[in-house]
C-alpha cells in the first residue's frame, strides 16, 4: 500500500484558495436532505479550506473537520473562529479514522478518498462502515478512469487502478485512485447505493480548456 501524502495548501493563498471556500453545489442538497431525515452528526472528510465544514456548522449540524494536513486544519481553524462556529478538529490519515465505532449520522469526502490506492480504498470503506451509524449516509467523489489523468503515462502506475501524481501543484506525488462503474458496485457491495453518476468537469488553466471525470455516489449503511 502507498503512503498517503497531504496536499500542499500553502501554495493555495488569494485568488486560488477562492474555489476553495466556496461549498460544492451537491452540498446545498446534501445539507437540506440531512435536515430533513434527522441527521446531526456531521464529519467532512478532507475538510481542505472548511467551505463545508462551515457551511454545515452554521446550519445546526454538529460538525467534525478532519484532514491530513495541519495546514488545512490550522486554516479551516481560523475560518470557525472568524464565522463564529463550533467545530471538532483532527488531523489524522483516512486510512484509521481517529473516531468511535457508528460516530456520525453523515459523511462528505469530496475529491477525498481516492487519494490512495487499491488496497488503501478498500481500509477506507471499511472505516466508513465503522464510523457510520445504521442508516447513515455518506456523500463521496471517485476519479474516473475516463478521467484524463488515469491515461498520463508519465504518472507512476501503482496497481490497475491508481497512478502518482507528477505535476508542480498541490498534488504533486499524492496518489490517485481511478474507478469505473462496477468497481464501485463492488467496493460498496455492503451499502445500498443510493445514487451513483458521473459528471464531467471543465475548467482552464493558462488559458487552455481542460477537463475530468468524476462519479459522484451516495451510500447508505444498511
């Protein structure tokens, strides 16, 4: 199994670390579908720069943050104090969350858990099974494997599904694991999928159009 690596969030500051404090459009519904089952509980799973964590701490859940970098904790840390919310924060790696058995009602890790590898996903799921209540929901992105970076050569290929990131930005050398429809079926076999889609992102860097696919799913823990 590879060793997981942080992003680099001191080389996201000003106008880059803008896209970061804005909560992803799923969350808005996430938030409300939440709500109205009941849920309270709330972990953000690679909680970055906060958008979530705070967006979720504001609207009444109790929220937990947690990350692998201490930089995205400390900042996520002054973005409470500034909104003015409560929130529980860890740092820790995802591969042995450091919380009790059935914690957490809800779960978001966007753009998260597939920074691992095989092996490393397959200990994830199992550690959202076990901090999941009966009956929790949980809310993750996975690269797709139609997704441009599975196909560069020139990142380090692991294992089938998972290449090294080569690259000067905040990911560079951080693992990525990239699925396809039936290998998600088969990782989440013991959850009821909920709702499972892929969505191509666009966006420009230099000037120049770029694009990824990810598959956006929603578990539930039977």
């Amino acid at each position: 199994m590879v060793d997981s690596k942080a992003w680099n969030w001191k080389m996201v500051s000003g106008e880059k670390a803008k896209i970061w404090l804005e909560p992803s459009i799923e969350s808005y519904y996430l938030l409300e579908r939440w709500k109205n089952q009941g849920k309270k509980e709330f972990l953000d799973l690679g909680c970055g720069l906060g958008r979530h964590t705070i967006l979720f701490a504001k609207n009444g859940f109790n929220t937990s943050a947690f990350d692998l970098s201490k930089e995205a904790i400390h900042r996520t840390e002054e973005y409470a104090k500034q909104e003015n919310v409560v929130v529980d924060l860890k740092i820790g790696d995802m591969l042995n969350l450091p919380y009790e058995n059935q914690s957490f009602d809800c779960i978001l890790c966007r753009n998260v858990i597939s920074h691992t590898d095989t092996e490393g996903m397959k200990k994830i799921v199992l550690e959202l099974k076990r901090v999941l209540r009966k009956n929790g929901e949980c809310y993750l992105t996975l690269g797709s494997k139609d997704s441009w970076g599975f196909k560069q050569e020139t990142w380090t290929l692991v294992d089938a599904n998972t290449r090294i990131r080569k690259d000067n930005g905040p990911e560079d050398g951080i693992p990525h694991f990239f699925a396809d429809y039936d290998l998600i079926y088969k990782l989440f076999s013991e959850f009821s999928i909920e709702t499972i889609y892929q969505l191509e992102d666009f966006y420009k860097n230099n000037k120049k159009m770029f694009s990824s696919h990810h598959y956006h799913v929603l578990i539930r823990k039977n």
